[in-house]
C-alpha cells in the first residue's frame, strides 16, 4: 500500500548556539496533512489516541516543534517539505513545553544526525492553498477616510521578537499594522500584550497584516470572533497563507467580520526582475497601501503602508527588502512633493533576506529628510537580528537615530 505524503511548512528554525543543534517549528499545509500526521503517530503508537484529546487539540493548534535536533542537512525557511514520521519514533515526547502555538513537542536529542537527515525530504516547489482573494481594483471602497480629531501619535509597541505598530487618533488607536508575538510565547506573554495594547482600542480600526508570518499575526491567535469584532472595522491583508495556522486565523477573520475581511492576490511578477515591485495599490490622502508581486518568500510580497503626518512621514514595512523600502519612500516623496521628516519603522527587525540579494541601498535625494529609524526586535533572539551590516547602513542614512525595542521598549511620538 502506498503510504500518503504529509506536507509540513517549515515556518522557523533557529540554531541553538551552545551545542549546535538546531529548533524547528513545523505547520502543515492543510488540514488533511495535519489528520495524516496524527493518523501516522497514532497508529505508530507515539502518541496514544485516548479521550479522542488529539482531534480537539488540534482543532485549535497545528504546529509541532522539535528541539535539540542534530542536522547537518540545510533547510529553508518559508518551504514545504515532505515529513518523514518514521523518524519520530526515535524522538521523546516533551509535555513541558510552555510555548503557546504547539500542539505537539520533540526532545530530538536522542535522533541520530544520519537519521535526523531523512526527517525532511527535498522541499517541494508547491504554491499556496487558494484561499480565495480580491483583486485589486477591488479596494476602492476598502477603508473609510478617517480624520483624527486630536494629534495623530505613532506607537511601535515592544513585542519582542516581532511586530506591532499603531496610529493613535490622541490616545485611541484607528490604524494597526500587524498584531505580532515572538514564535515561542507562552499564553500568558501573548494575553498580556492583548491587554497591554490591544485593549487600548476603544472604536473599531483598521487592521493591516503585512504578511503571514507567526511574529506578525500572533494575538489573533488568542483572541476571540467576539473580541476582533469588537476591536476592528475591517482586516486588509494578502491571501500567501500557506501555513495551517495562518489559513484558520484567516478563516476566524472572516467569520468575525463578515465581507470586511478584504484579502488580496499579489500580482504577476515580470520575469527577470531582481526583486518584487511593491505596487500602490489604495490611497486615501494620508495613508497609501503597496503589495508585492508575487514571490515564493511571503516576506518580500507582503504589504507597506506609507503615512502622511504634519509632522513626520512614517512608513511600516513587516519583513520586505530595505530597497523595496527605498523605492515606496521615492515613489511618496515624489508624488506627494513632501517636506516634512520620515520615520521608518526598519524592515525584518533589522535582519537581511538571505535569500534575496540585493544591495543595501538608498537613493540620496530622501536621505535630507529621514530623521528616525525604529527596529523592532526581541533580546538575545535566535536569528541574529539586527545585524552589525543592516545597523551601520541605517545610522549613516538616520544619522544615528536609531530605536531599538530591545533597548529601549515602546517607542511614541506626535507625528
Ligand atoms: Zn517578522
């Protein structure tokens, strides 16, 4: 009999510095991937199927973590690859782990490194689920202008490890860009940066998701269809879900807030192109939206939003290239003719894409105006981030002003 392929999407690996071995945090790709995985385990007696406990866990969780693991192989992250359970069967049931989004954890330490090799098969070149979309000449009518009465504030909450950017209308936010919590948060981290943030909003907002990664969409996670109806008038986001979670978090949107949940296709990407255009693709006086072209790095097409203050301009970018940045930032101060000083909120904490090469670059004539670079980053995290070359870039071009939530926590000012 042949033996069905459980499809897992490798969402993260760090490597654990003192001895070598690495982390990794493994979805599915959709829910029959997921039954398979537990079927398999089931059956290979790993886990036992008593009180029926693994169908309802995993009605609410899908990923499995696997620490301690020795291997030699490499892997990439944002990948699909093919799980070989068999090997599992040489790993340890860990029951200790207090990270929030696992359903199942591996003490891997046991698994040999020849062994360990055949955990993952060759990554598989697949597309994501269609989700279904709206195209993008569809967002006319998306948001609703809005007009703050009191100074409009910007708030880069400290998160750790991940992303949560506000626009506050004097003390009540209106616009959120990204809902983040770092990968390996306990439940109770992510319910405190609900209450120490989230439930500042006191009139329904905006809501954008740059992309779909854990460390920008987290605490929805933990929020109820109640409490995000509560919190926002509409959610605008791209359809790359191509991990289990993000695909059910889309789904929780869209029973919250029925046909407010506006989620666009990127579009076709020219060939030979070096990296993703970001397009405009909606504009309402003060804030324009920009998505990539498509690109297998859910990263580099994700969404930007760019602000227009009195003050200061302001321009949140989730995990994109630090050109792709640039070029939105050309394309506002040409169009809009701006004078007033830019704030960049600095993409992908800090780090570079290794996958993309392309030269950390920016054009001279903006470089006059931007005053404020904020990098949202978590201490001591596993990926390295910022890196010395992306902080050295970005104090010659912000002329040292450089926030780090790591060092410093929020950041807020009058924009
Ligand atoms: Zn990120």
């Amino acid at each position: 009999m042949e033996v069905a392929e459980i499809i897992v999407y490798l969402d993260d690996h760090s490597v654990v510095s003192e001895n070598g071995t690495w982390d990794l945090w493994l979805d599915f790709r959709t829910e029959h991937d997921l039954l398979l995985f537990i079927d398999a385990l089931t059956k290979s007696q790993v886990i036992k199927p008593h009180d029926g406990i693994w169908g309802k866990k995993s009605e609410i969780l899908s990923y499995v973590h696997l620490t301690g693991l020795y291997i030699k192989k490499r892997l990439i992250r944002g990948r699909y690859y093919a799980l070989n359970v068999g090997t599992l069967s040489y790993a340890r049931l860990d029951n200790e782990d207090e990270t929030d989004i696992s359903l199942l954890t591996f003490d891997c330490s046991q698994i040999n490194s020849e062994i360990a090799n055949y955990l993952l098969g060759e990554h598989l070149p697949l597309e994501p689920i269609d989700i279904g979309s709206v195209e993008l000449g569809a967002c006319r009518e998306m948001l609703p202008n809005y007009h703050p009465d009191g100074p409009m504030r910007l708030l880069v909450a400290d998160v750790g490890q991940a992303n949560m950017n506000f626009l506050l209308d004097g003390d009540s936010p209106f616009f959120v860009f990204d809902l983040g919590a770092p990968i390996n948060s306990s439940r109770c981290f992510i319910r405190q940066i609900i209450s120490n943030y989230i439930d500042r909003i006191t009139n329904p907002c905006t809501l954008v998701i740059s992309h779909w990664d854990v460390d920008h969409y987290q605490c929805l996670r933990q929020m109820s269809t109640s409490e995000i109806s509560q919190k926002f008038q509409q959610v605008v986001c791209t359809n790359q879900c191509k991990s289990l979670m993000s695909q059910r978090i889309l789904e929780k949107l869209r029973l919250s807030l029925p046909g407010r949940v506006f989620c666009f296709n990127t579009s076709n990407r020219p060939a030979h192109s070096p990296y993703p255009a970001l397009i405009p693709f909606y504009s309402d006086g003060f804030i324009s939206l920009y998505i990539g072209e498509h690109s297998s790095n859910i990263n580099i097409c994700g969404i930007n939003a760019f602000v227009c203050g009195n003050l200061f301009s302001v321009q949140f970018t989730g995990d994109c290239l630090l050109k792709q940045a640039d070029d939105v930032l050309q394309n506002e101060y040409l169009k809009r003719r701006l004078q007033t000083d830019h704030i960049l909120i600095v993409p992908h904490h800090g780090g570079k894409s290794s996958k993309v090469k392309v030269p950390l670059a920016y054009n001279t004539s903006s470089i006059a105006n931007c005053n404020t670079s904020i990098i949202s980053v978590g201490k001591h995290n596993g990926y390295g981030h910022p890196e010395h070359t992306v902080m050295s870039f970005i104090a010659g071009i912000f002329k040292h002003n450089i926030h780090l939530t790591s060092l410093y926590g929020d950041f807020t000012c009058n924009i």
